[in-house]
C-alpha cells in the first residue's frame, strides 16, 4: 500500500462531511456506537459480509478506533451516513485497499435492515465515489460481493459498476464458504455517465 504525497487530504484528522439530498457522509463518533452496533451486530445485515456480526458494544468500538488508525495512514476512508435531519447513523461507506500509486481503492458499504430499499445506499455509495474520482483523482475503484446478494449487486451496477468475474470460494464465514462477484468502474466511465 502506498502513501500518498502529497496527501490530497491536506493533513486533515477527520474526513470531510459530504451531503447528499437525504443524507450526510460524516466522520464517526464515539455517541454513533449503538447505532453501528444495530447494523453490524445484526445476523441478516452481514449475511454477506466476509465477516460475521459483531455481538457486543466493545466490538464496534473497536473497530471504529481501527477505522480511525487508518484513516490516519489514508489505508481506510470510511464515513458513517446520518439522516440529514435527525443526524442518525443508517450505514457506513468505505474506501479501503487504496494504492495511491496505481489510483484504485475498493468500496464496501453497510445499511441498517430498517432502511433497506429506499436507494439510500446507492445514494451514499454514489458520493463516496464521486470523492474518490473527482478530489482523491483515483482511477479505478473495485468491489466485490457475494453473488446472490441481488440487493448489493443492484447498487453497484447502479452506479455504474460492470462485472468482472467470479472468485469461487473466496471467503470462508461463519462455517460456510461464498464466492465473490468482483465488479469495477472506471473514472472515465462514471464522469460519462454524471455528464449524460
């Protein structure tokens, strides 16, 4: 993993907050912890996840204290997504795996159950890529999800994402194995299709 130089962040300790129509992509704080812990420690939420759901408290603290760690090496950017008007926690979205050599990053999302099928991660995933093309100047940006997962698949193709492949049996969680559908969008591609 490279770092960049120089950081096109400019040296900033938190993430800029984005906004959108209904939501706001904002740093996460410590007061957000029950509200990660309702997505992340919820069995069908991380049905497809390469990790298993969380069980306690401790454990989202913890990761959100790893996410803060690598947000200070630019090795992670990830936001939560608050309702704009009540500024509570719906989800997460991330840049990670950044090579500022090759100008790549893979994206990963999450979104509270309650909120399922409302395009608010399409939404959400649409600004975090916007950021990445248009101010980090990243070139490609991968992702990958479990095959059946129809929900996830939508809002990467959405946005613009193309199937890339399959990588059989890539993930082993909770006592069961999953495939992963690898998908990518180009930089050139998405500005065509914002300017479309």
């Amino acid at each position: 993993m490279s770092t960049p130089t120089p950081d096109p962040l400019g040296g900033a300790e938190t993430l800029p907050t984005l906004e959108t129509p209904r939501l706001r992509l904002r740093w996460l704080r410590d007061d957000d912890l029950p509200s990660l812990f309702a997505i992340f420690g919820d069995p069908e939420a991380m049905r497809y996840w390469s990790s298993p759901a969380v069980t306690s408290l401790d454990e989202v603290a913890a990761t959100v204290e790893r996410i803060r760690t690598s947000f200070a090496t630019r090795e992670v950017l990830q936001w939560g997504f608050a309702d704009r008007t009540t500024d509570e926690i719906l989800g997460t979205t991330t840049l990670h795996r950044i090579n500022w050599t090759h100008r790549r990053a893979e994206i990963g999302y999450a979104l509270n159950r309650a909120h399922w099928g409302k395009g608010l991660a399409s939404e959400a995933v649409g600004a975090a890529i916007g950021f990445a093309f248009e101010t980090l100047g990243l070139h490609r940006i991968e992702a990958d999800t479990d095959p059946r997962n129809g929900r996830s698949v939508g809002v990467l193709e959405k946005l613009g994402f193309v199937r890339e492949g399959l990588l059989k049996e890539r993930y082993h969680v909770g006592g069961e194995v999953q495939d992963a559908l690898l998908l990518g969008l180009l930089r050139p591609d998405w500005l065509a299709r914002r300017s479309a």
